[in-house]
C-alpha cells in the first residue's frame, strides 16, 4: 500500500484562523481519506474524497483532490485549539491496508 | 459509528513479562484487523495484519515470535508482547476493517511500560 507524504511538517496558528495542509501520493488512487491522531489516542477517521470528486465538505473541513496533480489538500476553517492534533493522508485499499506518513502536527493557539 | 475497543489503555510490566492487548469491534464484524506501534513524536508503524482464522502476515523487521497475534473470531484480535524488554516499551494502536469504503476504525490505543 502506498503512503501518502503531508506537508508542512509543523503548522502552527492562531484559533480562529484556517489551516491548510496538503497530501501528496505517487500511484492512482480510489479514494483518498484524511484521519487526525490527538495525542496519545488512536487516529479518527475525517474524511474521504473519491477519486472522481475535487471537493468534499463535512462541517469545517474541506477537502480537495486534484488526480492530475497526485495531489490533496485539507482545509480546516476558524480553527479551534482543539484541532490541535497530528493529521495523516493516506490512500484506500481494497482490503483496509494502510501505512502511515510523518503527518503534519497542528497546533492551535488560544 | 463502528467503534473499536482497545484494553488496556496504559500498562506497566517488569522486564521478561509478557503482556497482553486485546482490540475489539463492538458493533460490526471485523474481517481484518492491524497492529500499529507507535514511538514517541513518530509515525505509526504497521506491524502487522491480522485476519480472522489465518496467521498474522507480520511486516518486515517485525518479530513474530516476540509479537504474537491471534485473531480468534470476527471481533477480537490479541497482540501478546512476549518476554517484554524496555525497548518494547511504545503505543500500540490496533484498527479494524470491515470491507466497503476502506475506512479503518481505530483504537484508542495502549501505552506500554517496560521497566
């Protein structure tokens, strides 16, 4: 299963701002999800965009996906300190395998 | 929402100890099922993916004498840290799968201790 390689690494905002964070990814995709890890838990599903769509929204987060780019962003608007948490890409499989990347770990300022 | 239990959250035990972390899917039938570990301020690592029945296929680098999984049933899969040293020490983090969207369900997450 391939993994998907977030950027920026660090992202570090003030609440009330949005946060963008982008994916990337090298081999066609069906899907591409979005999961955030708070810090020492286990990671929550966000988010999954298919890849016939270019735009998904579920509450504050919106997600695009440009196939032709290999590529995914994750926005988060008006920001609250707890969005604070680590955020990961990744791609789906047919059979639920999945590897991680670094992540980008977002942090919140009240 | 499908939920996964994963027991115990936090876990302390004495070097050459084994310990024992169940992860299980409360309200769907989890034909697949994976172990993370993760270390501080890094990633997570598959270690493993276990199917209901079969033998855990085990990543590589990944001790499958010194991790052994059972996955007994569509709803529990069982990571036993053997012979458990300070290095062992970590977060494991098991998911579960169910077919369909490809979405994973997560624990919470266990936090060993080795002194």
């Amino acid at each position: 299963s391939q993994q998907g390689e977030e950027d920026p690494q660090a992202l570090s905002i003030q609440e009330g701002e949005n946060a963008t964070m982008n994916c990337s990814y090298k081999t066609s995709i069906n899907n591409l999800q979005w999961y955030r890890q708070n810090s020492g838990r286990g990671l929550v599903h966000l988010i999954l965009i298919r890849s016939n769509e270019r735009e998904k929204h579920s509450g504050r987060l919106r997600v695009t996906l440009d196939t032709s780019k290999k590529s995914s962003s994750l926005l988060i608007t008006a920001s609250r300190a707890a969005d604070t948490a680590s955020y990961f890409c990744n791609m789906g499989t047919s059979y639920g395998k999945l590897t991680f990347g670094q992540g980008t770990i977002l942090t919140v300022h009240p | 929402g499908a939920v996964v239990s994963q027991h115990p959250s936090r876990v302390i035990c004495k070097s050459g100890t084994s310990v024992k972390i169940e992860c299980r899917s409360l309200d769907f039938q989890a034909t697949t099922m994976f172990w993370y570990r993760q270390f501080p301020k890094q990633s997570l690592m598959l270690m493993a993916t276990s199917n209901e029945g079969s033998k855990a296929t085990y990543e590589q680098g990944v001790e499958k004498d010194k991790f052994l999984i059972n996955h007994a049933s569509l709803t529990l899969s069982t990571l036993t840290v053997t012979s458990a040293h300070p290095e062992d020490s970590s977060f494991y983090i098991c998911s579960a799968y169910s077919g369909g969207a490809n979405v994973l369900t997560f624990g919470a997450g266990s936090r060993l201790t080795v002194l």
